[in-house]
C-alpha cells in the first residue's frame, strides 16, 4: 500500500482536477448553499494542500514511495528535532481541521475530512502516546531499507539520477543508525523486535548489491567517486550497526511486545475507522468461526463420501469428528502442492490463470498496468509470507510488485514441508487471488485512477485487506477452478485465517494469550499448518492492530454488497457494483457505504 508536492503548481493543478466519484449534495436537511460549499471546500482544499506538502517534507522516504521526489536525498529526522517538528506541525494543523464546519463542505469532501483528521490525531497518537521511536527496532530498518528501495525499485527517473539520490541516502544512512542508538532504550525494545531487525539488518546491503552496483558504472568522474565512498561508508555503518543489535540490543531488550488494552484500542480505532469496537471484532470473529466450520464440514462429508479409510462423517458431528472430518479433507488438498524451487514459477501460473477468469466471468474491470512477481527483499522478510506492493499515487504506470517471500535455507525438511502443506497448490492460487487479481494489484490499480489526491495518499488498509479476503469469496462464488470443492475448501480455510487473525491480534496484546493459545486457536481451530502459525506468532508479536483489518474490511465489505443488492434488486449487476465500489480511492469501506447508499457522512 504506497506532490506542490512535484511543485507547488503541480498539486494546486492536482486538486483542482478532483471529480467526485459519488453525489456531492449533501443529505437531505444538512444541505448548505452552493456558494459556501464551494468556499468551504476550497478552504478544506487549501489546509490538505498544506498538510500534503508539509508531510511529505517531513516524511521523504514515503514521499519517494507515494511519488513526490522532491525530497529523494533526504532521509527522516530522528534527531531531537525531528519528532519535535512533527509534532509542532500536526498539533497547528488540526486546530485548523477542528475550526472547519464538516455539514459546510460537500460530501466527497466531508469524507476526506474525516480521513484527515484520523491521519493527523493518529500521528499524534503515534509520536506522542505510543512513542515507536523510543522502543520499536522495526521503524528505522523500515527506513534504512525503504530508503533506497523506494528509488531503486522502480524507474520513474533516469537512473544516473536515482543514483546521486541514493548517494546522498546512502552517506546520511550512518546518521540514522546513530540516531536509532540513542533513540532506543533496550529495557522498552521487546526481544522479539531486537531479534528480527538484527536479522535484517544486512539486507541494506543487500539492496546496494542488488539495486546499486550493477548500475554503478553510469557515474562518472566526481559523482563515481562519491557513490563508491558512499557505498563504503555503508557496509562500515551497517557493520557497526550489526554488532550494537547482536551485542548490546538483543541481549539487552526487555520490552514487553504487548501493547495492552488501553493503547490497543486507541491504535485499534485510528487503524480501523470502523464503527465496530473490539468486543464486536471478537463476537463477530468467533461466531463466523463456528459457521464457517460447519461450511468445511458440509464439504468434506461430500469429498470424502465412499472414500477408503474415510473417518466417521454424521449428520450431527461432536467437536471431535468434525475436526477429524475436515482435517481428512484437507489432506486431500495438500497432496497437492509445488516442489520448493517451483513456488515463484507457480504463483506466476496462478497469476495468468486468475487473470484470465475474471477477464472471461467479467467480474471488475482489470487494469492494464502492469504487475510482477519478485523475491521479497532481504530487508522486509520474517513478518508476511507475500505482499503487494503498489506504485505511489504520482507515479503512474510503473509496476506493481507481488512479493514472494523464499523458504529459508536452514529450514529443515520437515519444516519445509509443514510450509508447503500450508501454501499448497490451491492456497497458492488463493494468494495469488488476494496479492494480485482480482485482489490487492487490482484495486491499487483502480485506486491510482482516482483524482482525490489527499485519498490516494491515506488509503485505507482496512478497504485494501477487506477488498483482497473479499476477492476470495468472489471467485469461489464464480466457481474459479470449474467449482472444485477442494478449492472451496481451501478458501474457506484461509477465510478462518483471517478470522483467526482478529482473534489472535487482541488475544495477544490485551488478552496476554501464551504462545500455546495462540497455536491452539491457528492450528487446531483453524487448521493452519504449524510453519503458518509460528510465523503468525512472530509477526502477531511484532504488529498490532494490523491483524484485524482484514476481517473488519471484509464484513464492512460483505455488508455493504447485501445492501447494495436490496437497493438494486434485479438491476444488480456485479462488474458495475465491483467498478464503483472501487472508483472512490479506497476510503474506509463505511464511507463508501455512505456515499453509495447517500447516507449521512459520519
């Protein structure tokens, strides 16, 4: 998920060009006249320019990613000042936010109010109350590794350019790691943070081999000399850096991971931006984990009917023989399943397979920008197994990356076959079906065809994770893979991940849940694979309030389709519902219910 910002000009011409995607006249008994909407709307306009440049200023390496590269030699400040700054900034600009009547503005702009003020309270929240900065590893290797990938990854300059950028990166990267050791205080890192960024640490180098010095040679003279000293520097910092992590900060860390009630909640609400609290998250979440179950176990009396060995499959099954039930199914899809060096060659299989459904079942409209599959980089692995990575919003018609984490070479055969069980063939598919089409690439693809600068900016995690589960339940429903139960079966699994998700998040960071409830509920009550739910444990310990957003997003998305199909009734028509809900640049799923259904914006 990735302006002035190009130039002052630029962004004004920007959001000038905005045109709503949705009824801009306000519901009926709030309407205000056109002249003062327009004012106010053009005042709102001026404070998100404003935050939009301001941001970015501050923020220059997910200004690289989003497309503003105005700032591609800079680096964030984690000196004193620099959170000091951030501070100053948001805390003056949402004075600004508050002074502004919502009922005064139009209704594409009274949503991207509420999602500016979310954003900017949630910075506070950040630097203020939860501090990541002062305990989490984890937010300065984002940085050191995002910020040469952001300017090597993609080519939207020419390369002798993107290389003086990251020559100045490069040299100012030795600052960072120095303000990184000062900044943390190892009895607040939590082990678990120490250990995985000590891990990843050497990928920055990695990035340098990979994306650097195979285009060294278009530097010449001075500019050459400075990329080498710079690239020099680095593996002397990193080195450094490697020894603070493995001799003073991991033996040293004794933070705890849980974040407890009081701040989850807070984190939860400015994640999420949904109406549901979490004791609704959690009593949603477990009661879909029980329909569900029964739906596998509707499934497996089918595929396992007459089969030799088959265990006992009655109408009314205990807990036990509904667990054995399913797990017998699921075997029968696991047999099914790559050779570890084919994983990468087969998820690209699925890629064109997916592809070429939806184009025939005319489901949503597909983008023609294009997408590829790649080795997750060294510097992001140990959290996901895959991930999409979309171009910023400025940078049009670049690649979408669909990254594919490899097995480990010291992981034993047994638990590179646990892997494999999980990610068999049909779960490949399934992930290829949320990483890409008709899933996350689809929807950043549509998302960057959006005018709302502002929204492209803050897209919402919870519409993009809601919109890739979502994705599942839509092909199986169109019957992807000539309606093979198997395949059924498997969705279904994976939908219990992510039930599972919403659970395991609060049971960890509120519930103090041990690592053996943890599994219990991943690999017994969701049949995950124990490769799975150990890797699920540690990114569970190093995320919150990440977790949820995919089932919240899906139930906000299943929620709003029954709606839309009331309304519509025999007009409903699939591809146009699945081509507006995508056309309003992923706001917070509610919003888009809101201007879909011209509800009130609340």
């Amino acid at each position: 998920m990735r302006h002035s910002l190009l130039a002052a000009a630029l962004l004004t011409a920007t959001l000038a060009a905005c045109q709503p995607q949705a009824p801009t006249t306000p519901a009926e008994g709030t309407a205000a006249p056109a002249a003062a909407t327009q004012q106010a709307d053009a005042k709102f306009d001026a404070i998100s320019k404003r935050w939009l440049d301001e941001w970015m200023r501050l923020n220059p390496v997910s200004a690289t990613q989003i497309g503003d590269h105005r700032f591609d030699a800079n680096l964030d400040d984690y000196s004193a000042a620099g959170p000091k700054a951030q501070v100053d900034f948001n805390t003056k600009l949402l004075a600004d936010l508050d002074a502004i009547d919502q009922k005064t503005l139009s209704r594409e702009k009274q949503v991207d109010l509420l999602i500016l003020e979310n954003q900017v309270r949630g910075d506070l929240f950040a630097l203020d109350t939860l501090q990541s900065w002062a305990w989490d590893p984890q937010l300065y290797n984002g940085l050191a590794g995002g910020a040469l990938y952001n300017l090597m990854a993609r080519d939207f300059a020419p390369m002798p350019e993107r290389l003086k950028s990251a020559t100045a990166r490069m040299e100012t990267l030795p600052a960072l790691f120095g303000q990184m050791r000062a900044n943390l205080d190892p009895a607040r890192v939590p082990k678990i943070h120490a250990e995985t960024v000590a891990k990843q640490n050497a990928g920055v180098i990695g990035l340098v081999e990979q994306f650097i010095v195979p285009a060294a040679d278009q530097l010449q003279g001075e500019d050459r000399k400075r990329l080498d000293a710079a690239i020099a520097g680095l593996r002397t910092a990193v080195d450094e850096q490697q020894k603070w992590l493995d001799g003073t900060l991991v033996p040293n860390a004794k933070g705890d991971f849980r974040i407890g009630g009081k701040l989850y909640d807070q984190k939860l609400q400015f994640a999420l931006m949904s109406s549901l609290s979490r004791a609704d998250i959690k009593q949603r979440a477990e009661s879909e984990l029980k329909r569900v179950r029964g739906d596998m176990y509707g499934i497996a009396r089918t595929v396992l009917k007459d089969k030799p060995g088959a265990p006992a499959l009655p109408d009314a099954p205990t807990d036990a023989e509904q667990q054995k039930a399913i797990e017998a199914a699921l075997e029968l899809a696991y047999a099914d399943r790559p050779k570890r060096e084919d994983v990468v060659d087969f998820a690209k299989q699925t890629l064109a397979q997916a592809t070429a459904f939806v184009r025939e079942k005319q489901l949503v409209t597909v983008p023609n920008t294009p997408v590829k599959i790649i080795l997750m980089p060294e510097f992001q692995r140990g959290v996901s197994v895959a991930y999409c990575d979309s171009p910023g919003p400025l940078d049009k018609g670049l690649d979408t990356y669909y990254a594919i984490s490899p097995i480990p070479d010291d992981w034993s055969q047994e638990q590179v076959d646990s892997f494999l069980r999980e990610y068999n063939s049909r779960m490949i598919h399934l992930l290829s079906i949320h990483e890409a089409m008709p899933g996350h690439y689809l929807e950043g693809a549509h998302s960057g065809e959006n005018k709302d600068l502002l929204r492209g900016v803050l897209r919402s995690g919870l519409f993009a994770e809601g919109w890739g589960v979502y994705s599942e339940d839509m092909m199986a429903d169109a019957g992807y893979m000539d309606n093979d139960p198997l395949f059924r079966l498997v969705q279904l699994k994976f939908y219990l991940r992510t039930i599972a998700n919403a659970i395991l998040d609060q049971g960890i960071h509120v519930d103090n849940w041990s690592r053996e409830q943890a599994m219990d509920l991943m690999v017994r009550q969701t049949f995950q694979q124990e490769r799975e739910a150990s890797g699920k444990w540690v990114r569970a310990q190093l995320t919150s309030a990440q977790l949820p957003t995919y089932f919240v997003g899906v139930q906000e998305h299943f929620d709003l389709r029954k709606a839309w199909e009331a309304k519509q009734g025999d007009k409903f028509n699939a591809k146009a519902y699945h081509d507006q809900v995508l056309s309003y640049g992923a706001p917070p799923v509610r919003f888009v219910r809101e201007l879909m259904l011209d509800e009130e914006i609340k």
